[in-house]
C-alpha cells in the first residue's frame, strides 16, 4: 500500500487525493439501489443516468473525460475579472495548467459514497468546495452542494451560474439520431430551474411516447430560487463560445434576456442563474443543484422541497454516508498492513456496485447495454 497517491483520512475508507487531475482517467461512482447511475471526476466530468436509454447527462466512455466540454460546471462571475470555474474547468483554467508555478490547490476528498472536489486558487483569492452524491432513498437525483469561501482580505461580488447541459434520451442516439432527437426535446423553464421532456421516445423499430423528464434545479442556501435560468445551449454559449468559455457567463448576460427564447427542438442546459452575492472577507455562500430523472410532476415538486437547503442536504449526506459505511462493515478485515482495512471497505461494498452497475455504465465498464446474461452471473459467481 506504499507510494499511493491517496491518503486514507479515516478508518471508513475516506480519502484524500492532491492534484488528481494530472490523471486524466480518473472517476468515481455514485449511485442509489433505486438505480440512478453516475460517474464523476476531479473536474467534474462525467454522466448520470438510470438505464441504457435514459440519460440526464451525456453518456460517456473514458476517452470522453478528457475530450468532452459536457460536465457539471459552476461559473463565478466577478466585474472586471475573468469568469471562473469551480472545478478550474475554464479555457482559461485549462491553458494554465502545464505552468511551472501553479496559482492552484486541486483536491479530492471521497468515502462511502460521496465525492468532494476542493479548489484553492491563490491569485484570485477563490476557494470552491464541490460535494455530490446520490441519496439513499427512491429518489433518482444527484445532488451538488457549491460553497464558495471569499479568501481575500476584501469584500467582493459574486454572480454564481450553473451549466449543465442536459442530453436527454438514449446512449444509442449518441451518433445515431443525435440531431433528430433534439428536434423531439421540449425544454421548460420553471421557477426551480429547468426541464427537458422529449415528446417520444425515438425508435425507428416503433416510436412510443415518452414520460421520462429530466432536470436541473437550484437553490440558495436557505432555499431561495435562482434569479432565472437560459435552458437552449446554443444561446447559453453563443455564437463564437463553447462550454469552457460560454457568453453568456464571460459577458454576464441577464437571463432576462432570453425570456422568449424558442426551445422546441433545441439542445437543452441547465444554466441558472444565481443572484449577485456580497462576501465579506472570509466568508461564504452556498448553492444547491439537483440533476435528476423523473416519470411525475409530483416527483419533480417532492424532490426539490426535500434537497433545497444547504441544512436538508447535509442531512440526506449523512445519512447516506451511515448506510453506504454499514454496506462495507458487514466483514470487518483487520491486520498489521498500512491502510489494508481501509482499502478492504471499498473490496466490501463491490458487490453492491456490481449489481446496480452490471457492466455497462461506468467509463472503464463501457460494453452491453445493462442486461444480466450468463456471462455476467458467471462473473459474479
């Protein structure tokens, strides 16, 4: 267990990793027995999705975590400063990391099962503290906890957005339909933040209509809505920008501005928009993001009152630490080897992964389309 890159920080299998991103392969699973499905990475790449033909993100193979612009991402506007990404997943964030005096601190702390990315950034005085995990309930919605420390000596001004685009439908239509299907999209902008709800599900063998609805939510802290949302990617990043460097976060645009804008049949993102913060030095704020799948209204309302303030979600947190730690304690190892009991918490819960994820949907687990043949039982055996 000697020269890991990790550090175990507890006796629950909790981690700590320093500069993760030097490894660009990395990721992380998150998930719940009611089947929703995520990876995630230092940079918060990554999918979410809850079968093989319904994705709320994007589906990805390892080779997409570093090639692809679709992530959960978190922009910090500040007048007269460049935009900031909470993940330092900018272009310009992006251009400085091969600098031989890095300006940043990247960290990872994770456990049983929850993934913090921790990002210092000495030069613009930010310091980002990204938490997600899925709930240990019925409810399939990942949520993401943002807190931002003003760690200068000066009061600033913050404007926080979200920008999460939502793919929507099936991993075949990756290349197959892609644009087709987009025509089929029916994006919504609520008070919460953003739906997306395809009219069909698109299947040349026989299309059928669709009840799957996916979204992206947010809230303050204490639970106020964001300020207003852009939902149509194409509006979101403009005409010359792109996901790691979108107009509409580099120049500040109103959401006002997009109040009518046409979003049948367009690519949809979750782009909330949070009001202007003033942070004492100090001090911080926090928002809450709720990326989900749902078959109901009701359980779009349900889940956002029960995960909209920084207090509900530190409790569905612990919670869901207590059931994942009581997964990998059912055997307890011991022995006189550094870190084997932790690392045998994580042997522990495999099983557990194994038969919510199958093999199909984790980056390195690419294959099939999340059936449960013979080779599979095989395997478990």
């Amino acid at each position: 267990m000697s020269n890991k890159p990790w550090t175990f920080i507890d006796e629950n299998g909790s981690f700590r990793w320093e500069q993760p991103e030097a490894i660009n392969e990395l990721y992380f699973p998150l998930c719940n027995a009611a089947g929703l499905m995520s990876s995630i990475t230092p940079v918060l790449h990554g999918d979410i999705k809850q079968n093989h033909h319904n994705f709320l993100l994007l589906p990805v193979s390892v080779e997409d975590l570093h090639n692809s612009k679709a992530a959960r991402n978190f922009w910090i506007y500040e007048e007269g400063k460049a935009p900031w990404s909470v993940s330092g997943n900018s272009a310009l964030q992006h251009a400085r990391r091969f600098d031989q005096v890095l300006g940043t601190e990247h960290v990872v702390e994770a456990g049983l099962l929850y993934h913090t990315v921790i990002y210092k950034d000495f030069e613009r005085h930010l310091t980002s503290e990204v938490t997600n995990f899925v709930p240990v309930s019925e409810d399939k919605v990942e949520i993401m906890r943002v807190k931002i420390t003003n760690t200068s000596s000066q009061t600033i001004e913050i404007t926080g957005t979200s920008a999460i685009p939502i793919y929507g439908r099936s991993g075949e239509n990756v290349r197959d339909h892609r644009h087709v299907t987009s025509l089929v999209n029916r994006p919504e902008k609520r008070p919460y933040g953003v739906t997306m709800n395809p009219v069909i599900l698109f299947d040349e063998t026989g299309h059928k209509w669709n009840n799957v609805c996916y979204y992206v939510f947010g809230s303050e802290q204490d639970g106020s809505l964001p300020l207003g949302s852009i939902a149509s990617t194409s509006n979101f990043i403009g005409v010359k920008g792109d996901l790691e460097w979108p107009q509409a976060v580099v120049s500040n645009l109103s959401p006002d501005l997009f109040n009518e804008e046409i979003l049948e049949g367009k690519e949809c993102i979750g782009g909330l928009r949070f009001k202007k913060k003033v942070l004492m030095a100090g001090e911080s704020v926090e928002y809450i993001l709720l990326m989900g799948i749902a078959t109901t209204q009701d359980d779009l309302e349900s889940v956002y009152l029960k995960y909209n303030t920084s207090e509900k979600v530190q409790l569905a947190l612990e919670e869901n630490k207590v059931h994942w730690t009581k997964n990998a304690n059912k055997v307890v190892f011991g022995s006189g080897l550094d870190g084997f009991s932790n690392w045998m918490k994580w042997i522990e819960i495999q099983p557990v992964l194994r038969k919510i994820y199958g093999c199909s949907f984790l980056p390195y687990h690419d294959y099939g389309k999340g059936g449960r043949g013979w080779r599979d039982l095989w395997q478990d055996c």
